[in-house]
C-alpha cells in the first residue's frame, strides 16, 4: 500500500510503503506541546516504521524542543510555507509520525485513538469509536 503526501507548497514530497495498513496508527493529540506546534487545537499524526517513510522531493527542516517530560522531541517541516511533515521523539525506535493532514488521501488511514484527553478544550467532542487516554502518548 503506497501513501503519497507532501507540504502546502508542495517543495517537500515524500512516499510511504506499507505493507498493510494495520503497520500505521494514526492518533489525535490534545497536548499543549501539539497545539503549540500546529496552531489548532489538537494534532493529528500516523505512527509508521521509518523504513515505511521515505522523502522524494526537499529537504524538511528540523526542530528539537524537550516534549515538556525531559525527552527531546524532533519535527521537521517544510521552511518555505511552514507545514510540519512529520515528528519523532528520541525514544521512538524505529517508528516515526507523519502529520495526518500532509498525506493526499488522509483518509486511507483513519484515526484509532485519543491522547492527552485530560488536555482537550471543553468545546471539543470525543471522537466516538477510538481509545481514549488521559495522557501518554505511545
Ligand atoms: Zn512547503
Ligand atoms: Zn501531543
């Protein structure tokens, strides 16, 4: 299954190849560290293996911040029009994350779970149908 997606601009590409869809996991997250990010209230990214990820086009520029629990936490976006491509903390192995709304068809992998929930806005509704986690990102 190949996944193509790219930045706003369209300067960065890149291509995910999955053996099956059950190797991504895409999730919602309400933590301030993702709001700040994003500008939007929560974030949406697909946990995938690196070896599934692949950039064709640019060359994302990189980030590092500590995620708010002493981990360093990665994301690279595109410097031109600013769209954050994809994240990854230093203790996630061999998986990275890709910002939902950057692939073409987002849809081909729909969200399965919550995080941060203890962190939603009032205003916002659950998602029916997914897990649901006070806090812990993995
Ligand atoms: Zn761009
Ligand atoms: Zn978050």
């Amino acid at each position: 299954m190949i996944c193509n997606g790219g930045c706003y601009c369209g300067n960065i590409r890149y291509e995910i190849n999955l053996t099956s869809p059950d190797e991504a996991r895409t999730s919602i997250c309400h933590c301030k560290n993702c709001k700040k990010f994003t500008g939007s209230e929560f974030s949406i990214a697909t946990k995938l293996p690196w070896k599934a990820f692949r950039i064709t086009k640019g060359s994302p520029t990189k980030h590092a911040s500590d995620n708010g629990s002493g981990t360093k936490l990665y994301r690279e976006f595109c410097e031109s029009c600013g769209s954050g491509i994809f994240e990854y903390s230093e203790n996630a192995g061999d998986n990275t994350y890709v910002f939902y709304g950057t692939l073409d068809e987002p849809e081909q992998l729909p969200p399965k779970g919550e995080f941060f929930c203890k962190s939603k806005a009032g205003w916002m509704l659950e998602v029916p149908g997914l897990f649901h986690k006070q806090e812990i990102k993995q």
